[in-house]
C-alpha cells in the first residue's frame, strides 16, 4: 500500500492547490476592491474552470494510454507551478484581462489530465480486493482537500491586505502546492503507473478519431434507442443552465447589494455562506432521493424538483434580501442535484451498456457547458448590483416550462425503473 499512499499523496496536493487556486481566481476577478466586477468577468472565470473538462475531458484517455503517467503527474503539475507563477506576475503586473485568463486557462486544462491520470494509475497500485476501497477513499480526499485549500485561501486573504498583492499571493501559495505535488510523483518509479508497452496500440491520430467517432456513435445510439435518456438529459441541462443564471445572480448579489463593493471580505464571506448552503443542499437531495424516487419514481422525482423550483425561485428570489436567498440556495441544491441523480439513473438503467461510457462523456459535456451557456447569457442582461426581477422570473418561467415538458415526455415514454423502485404512486 506504500504506492496507493504516494499516489494519494499527489492527488491531495493538487487538489488542495486547485482548491487555492480557484478562490484567488475568484477573489481577482469577483471581489478585487481595484476592480469592478462584471457578470461578463464572471462568465469569463466559469469559462476558464469548467469548459477544460467538458473540451478536452473526452479525449484525456487517448493520450494517458500512451503517456506514462507518472509522468503526466510530475510535468503536468509542474506546468501548473511555471503557469501558477506567470499568473501571479499578470496579477501583479495589471496585465489585461485575456492574458491572465488565457493563463488560467491552461492551469485548469492540465488539471484534467492530471485528475484523469490519477484514477487511471490507481488500478496500479492496490490490488482487486481493495479497488472499490481505494475508490471511494481517494476521490474523497481530493474532494476534502480542494475544499480546505479553498478555506485556507479564505483565511489568508482575510489576514493579508486587500488588492492585488494579496491576489497574486494566493495564486503564488496554489503554485507552489502544485511544485509539491509534482516532487511528490517523483517518489514513485517512472513506469510503476503504466500503461504497458503495446505495438498493437493504434496510432494517435487515429486514436483520436476513434474517440472523436465514438462520442458521435453515442448520440446516435441515444437519440435512436434511449428516448427516456434524451428527455432525462435535455431536462437536466435545463436544471444546471438554470442553476448557472443563479449563480451569477448570487455572486452580483454578494459584491454590490448584500455588501459594500469595498468590503472584500463581506462579500467573499457572503458568498462562502450560500456555496456551503447550497452544498447542504447537495448532501440532502443524496439523503432524500432514494425515498422520493421509491415513491415517485424516478421521472415523478425529477419532475416534482422542477415544479419546485419554479415555485420557490421566484417565491425566495424576487426579494434580493440576504436570508431568503440563503434559503433558496439550499433548496436550489437539493432540487440541482435531485435532478441529476435522476438523470444518472435514467441513463444507467435505459442506455446498453456498450455505449454508457461514451454517453456519460457527452452529459458531461452538456452539463458543463450549459453552465457556462447560462453565465455568458446573464452577463448580456444582469445589472451589476444582481437586482433583476426579469431574470429571476425567467428562470422560474424555464423551470416550469420544463416541469411540464418533461412530465408529458415521461409519460409518453417511460425510463425503465431500476431494481427496487416501487411504481410510482404520486
């Protein structure tokens, strides 16, 4: 087990840099009191986190079965301290705002391989009795430690003076977490990750358009033959273009009505308050959904999450006040996530079992990116301070619409209920 620590060594360190990084990130361009905050600055921010992972996720594999991996940790990490460094440069420096998010850009990118390559090296390292364990304990302390390093990077830009110095410390203190993270790989023997040697293996390119043919192979076969999937996916798309508008929403509301734009504590505080919220949320649709979904079923389920969201967004949010969105940030995490189990089990239960991988690979693309959708669009017609009556109507307009949408498409044609779903009586 010396290997799987090593290994895990490297993934907490990089993923309590990541958690660093992204609240510097969010600390230069949301609540720098030198700046002001647009929600086009926003948008650009959940660009630069998310869309990595839905553009270059799907082809990850191809090259880590060609890369060794080992490798992959010790370099990838190590771009990420040379590009951590140049960050904090443009920081300090006022350099324009298309170079430190082209810079940023490449810090998140690498960071798929790197999060790929972890659960790919992990089969390496333990043995088959103790895979589901190490399974369910690695992934978890990444996630433990993205949130710490976000806690510490709080608590330092609490101590520290506000402006750009502060900033360009915080990205500093994550670039150095990632040259940690890269010496700790060095630990680990150069071929001790794999993959093995195989002449069989078909040539890049080629590789490539394989995975590229397979993602299209994926669609078809959904569109095709799993009609229950699509609608499950297109209402769950919705739920998170959705959940994107709210956020930005959210933030806006955090920096300029909530708080003194000055106050970069209060808001990043604010802020820090509805995200833990909104996570409480997350944890309790895991908690109720296997109930509600026994009952309802899955489809009633999801449905039942989008009616309510279109009762409570506008019922909590036309306030703009700080207790009332609070609230709703709870129960927006319970219904998000409610939504999207749903969909996980929809897609499991009615996609065969050859295609699965590929059609996980392009919700994950969906999911992402209509979260970005949604902020690109917010930021075409949000007034800074957040205060949008238009738009937090809308949102509940698109939610009920979809409630309806998808209650009629369900019905038309139902997702096969998984073992031990009870037909559904609501």
């Amino acid at each position: 087990m010396r290997d799987f620590r090593r290994l895990l060594t490297v993934r907490v360190l990089s993923q309590l840099s990541d958690g660093v990084f992204q609240v510097s990130l969010a600390s230069h361009v949301i609540f720098s009191p030198e700046r002001q905050a647009t929600p086009a600055a926003i948008a650009s921010a959940l660009a630069v986190m998310l869309l990595p992972f839905s553009l270059v996720g799907p082809f990850t594999g191809v090259l880590l079965d060609r890369w060794r991996r080992r490798q992959v940790l010790f370099l990838g990490n190590l771009g990420r301290f040379v590009l951590g460094l140049a960050t904090a440069a443009l920081v300090l420096g006022r350099a324009p705002d298309g170079l430190f998010f082209g810079a940023a850009l490449l810090v998140t990118a690498l960071n798929r391989f790197i999060l790929a390559g972890l659960s790919a090296a992990l089969p390496r390292v333990v043995d088959d009795r103790h895979l589901v364990t190490a399974n369910a304990v690695s992934p978890t302390l990444g996630t433990v430690a993205a949130t710490a390093g976000g806690g510490a990077a709080f608590l330092v830009n609490l101590v520290l003076p506000h402006g750009t110095a502060s900033d360009s410390v915080l990205v500093v203190l994550a670039a150095l977490l990632y040259l940690g993270a890269s010496l700790s790989a060095l630990r680990m023997a150069p071929d001790l990750l794999g993959p093995e040697h195989r002449p069989d293996r078909p040539a890049l390119r080629q590789a490539v358009g394989e995975t590229a043919r397979g993602l299209a192979d994926g669609v078809r076969h959904l569109v095709r033959d799993c009609r229950p999937a699509v609608h499950a996916l297109a209402a769950v798309t919705v739920t998170r273009f959705c959940y994107g508008v709210l956020i930005v929403v959210v933030l806006m509301l955090s920096r300029y009505t909530f708080n003194d734009p000055a106050d970069e504590a209060g808001g990043m505080g604010t802020l820090g308050v509805a995200v833990g919220v909104s996570g409480a949320g997350f944890f309790l649709a895991a908690v109720v959904s296997p109930a509600a979904t026994r009952r309802l079923g899955v489809a009633g389920w999801m449905t039942a999450c989008l009616a309510a969201a279109a009762l409570f967004v506008p019922g909590l949010g036309l306030f703009f006040a700080l207790v009332p969105t609070h609230a709703a940030a709870l129960l927006l995490g319970v219904i998000t996530q409610g939504a999207k189990i749903s969909t996980d089990t929809i897609v499991q239960s009615s996609v065969e079992d050859d295609y699965r991988g590929r059609v996980f690979a392009v919700y994950d693309v969906l999911f992402n990116v209509a979260f970005v959708a949604a902020a690109a669009l917010t930021a075409a017609v949000l007034p800074l301070s957040g205060r949008s009556p238009a738009v937090v109507a809308g949102v509940g307009v698109l939610y009920a619409l979809t409630a309806v949408w998808y209650a009629r498409a369900a019905r038309r044609t139902p997702p096969p209920r998984p073992h031990g779903e009870h037909p559904a009586t609501g």
